[in-house]
C-alpha cells in the first residue's frame, strides 16, 4: 500500500506495506530510506522491494540531496532514516566527513571500481549517469556528429548546441566539476578549464534546467546537439524521438549517485538488507532496463538489455574523486556563473 504526501521530488513520502493490502493503517514503518533520486525510480525500487521482501514494511522519502544532507544533520542526535541513497557523490562524501553515514559497505561495493566508492566505505558507488554527445538523427547523420567534446567546439556547431543547466541539472554540475578537475591536473590551475567552458558556452543556444525539456527541444530540431546525461538520451531514442548519442572517446563525465547507511539508524540490520538488494541482479538488470541506468558495479550480467551491452565497450567514465568535488564544486560552479554563462555572448 502507497500513500503519498507532498508533491514532487522535493517530498514524496511512501508507506509501503509489504505481503499484503489491510483495511487498517499502515503499521509504523520498520525502514526508512532518504531517496535522492527521481520518484518513478523510487516508485519502482518500492515495488521491486516489495515484491521480493514480503511482510517486511519499508518508509521512502524522496528528498532532494541537498535537503536530505541537511536533514541527516538536523536528526544526527537521534536518526530518523536507515539508508540515504542516489544522492550525487559530494554529497555523500559530504555526509560521510561528517560522521553521518556508518562504514558498512555491502559486499557488491566491492565490485565497484575504487574511484567509485568511499575507501572507508560510508557510501558505495550505485548507479554512475555519464553526460553523452546527442544529436537529432534527423538534422545530422551519425557520422557528421560529434565524436569527442572538442569537436563540439568546431564553428560548424556555433549557436546549435544545447546545455544542460548545472543549477538545475547535477549531472551538468558533474560535467563542470570533471572539466576543471581534468584540466586543473594537466594545467596545474583552474584558467584552462574555465577557458574551455567559455568556448563550450559561445557554441551554446542556450542553456535548460528541465532535461524533460532539453530532450524535446533537441528532438523537435531546435539545435542539433545536446550535452545529455546518458539516461535521457538512450530513453529518448528507445521513445522514437529522433535523438541518437555519441560516447565522447576521451571519456565521460559521469554523475556518480551513491547509497551509504546512516550511522545509528534505528533498523540497521534491515538497512543493511536492503542495501545488499540494491545490488542484486535483477535491480541492476532493471534499472538499465527501465530507466537506462547503467550501474556503477563492474561486468556484464545476464538478460541485461542490449543497449547496455552495445554501449558498455565504449564507455569510460571519467569520475573525480568526491573529496575533490565536496571541498571545490560550490566554488566553481559559482565562477562558472559569474565568468562564463552568458559572458561570450548575449543569452537568447
């Protein structure tokens, strides 16, 4: 049984009753996860818990990361939730520096490359969205798009690229952080970075905060490129929308979301249990199914769908370790919008 409180992803609350549907009200929960992902995701974990989890009774709140950071430590004292899952991982990196998540990495976290994953384990790589080349199919044959993102910079694309806004988009956001971070390494500062995204932005049409948007401006032929999450584009394609993507070649910059156990959660063994299950096949095989998530744990797995297997062989995820993003995301992300946004040329 679901009953939903606030609208949207800023408060959709669930009371799941698992193993059957009573008359009476639902029994207080004896789980409560902190879900800081899109709510058809948090629907269907729900359903998929349910049904393989009978009599047990799991409370999902679906919460911003950034609000449910601040809500861990509002109720540090006294925990009100087990789990905190699919928020970005500067966030959790956030929350595990300070104190808030226990080490208890599940045993698939071992299956997740290092880069991915808190080396005390107080959180574990889940799912990993990398941002992929798009394009309209319709506008610009596959081999005339963009391979890498250099090319995105070429003049033919000028004003006929479309981006991701990072203050609405923490998959942009990432993109921004892995830019700087990978330049920073070879330049030795922040300059070529933020030289590189002024070039990015003079190319752009504009820039969306709704990637529900951003998919249908660039489906309907508005521009010929977007700078997608992966996600997105493969869930366009697979819709009929004439968009097909890219896997830059360099490497994609990844929005890392993550799940680690709230220290002194009051069900922490049913915590655990739950986090274990996140990584069991039949999640993994249906989020990639169901919403084109491609897991952050390593191999191939069995009835996965043939997109992920098609893509797998060209994906290399460039992910910046989460310290790095926790300690200077906010900072650069404020300087891309007081140096770069809009400072090429006017704002359409």
């Amino acid at each position: 049984m679901r009953s939903w409180g606030r609208a949207g992803v800023a408060g959709i609350a669930a009371v799941v009753t698992l193993g059957g549907v009573s008359s009476c009200a639902a029994p207080e929960p004896a789980l409560v996860v902190y879900m800081s992902a899109g709510t058809e995701v948090a629907a269907w974990i729900e359903d998929a818990f349910e049904a393989s989890h009978p009599g047990q009774v799991i409370r999902l709140e679906a919460v911003p990361g950034t609000e449910a950071l601040e809500r861990l430590r509002a109720e540090a004292a006294n925990p009100t939730a087990d789990v905190w899952m699919g928020a970005p991982s500067w966030l959790m990196a956030k929350g595990a520096a300070e104190g808030l998540l226990a080490e208890s990495m599940p045993a698939w976290g071992a299956a997740v490359p290092e880069e991915m994953r808190d080396a005390r384990g107080r959180w574990t790589g889940w799912v990993a969205d990398p941002v992929v080349l798009a394009f309209n199919a319709e506008r610009t044959s596959r081999s005339r798009a963009p391979r890498d993102w250099i090319d995105v910079l070429h003049p033919r694309w000028a004003d006929d690229v479309l981006l991701p806004d990072p203050r609405g988009s923490e998959a942009m956001a990432a993109f921004i952080g892995t830019r700087v971070a990978r330049m920073r390494r070879e330049g030795g500062d922040d300059a070529p970075g933020f030289d590189w995204l002024a070039r990015l932005d003079a190319a752009r049409r504009g820039y969306v905060t709704d990637g529900a948007e951003l998919v249908r401006r660039l489906g309907a032929g508005e521009v010929s490129v977007a700078l997608l999450p992966l996600s997105l584009a493969e869930t366009a394609k697979q819709g009929g929308r004439p968009v097909d993507f890219r896997i830059p070649e360099s490497g994609s910059p990844a929005l890392l979301r993550g799940v680690g156990s709230v220290v002194r959660g009051p069900h922490a063994a049913a915590g655990a249990a739950f986090v274990a299950w996140l990584g069991s096949r039949d999640v993994r095989v249906g989020l990639a199914e169901h919403f084109a998530q491609m897991p952050a744990v390593e191999g191939a797995l069995e009835g996965e769908p043939s997109w992920v297997t098609d893509v797998r062989p060209l994906l290399r995820f460039e992910v910046v370790p989460a310290d790095t993003l926790a300690a200077h995301l906010d900072g650069w992300l404020a300087r891309w919008r007081d140096e770069v946004m809009g400072r090429t040329r006017p704002m359409l």
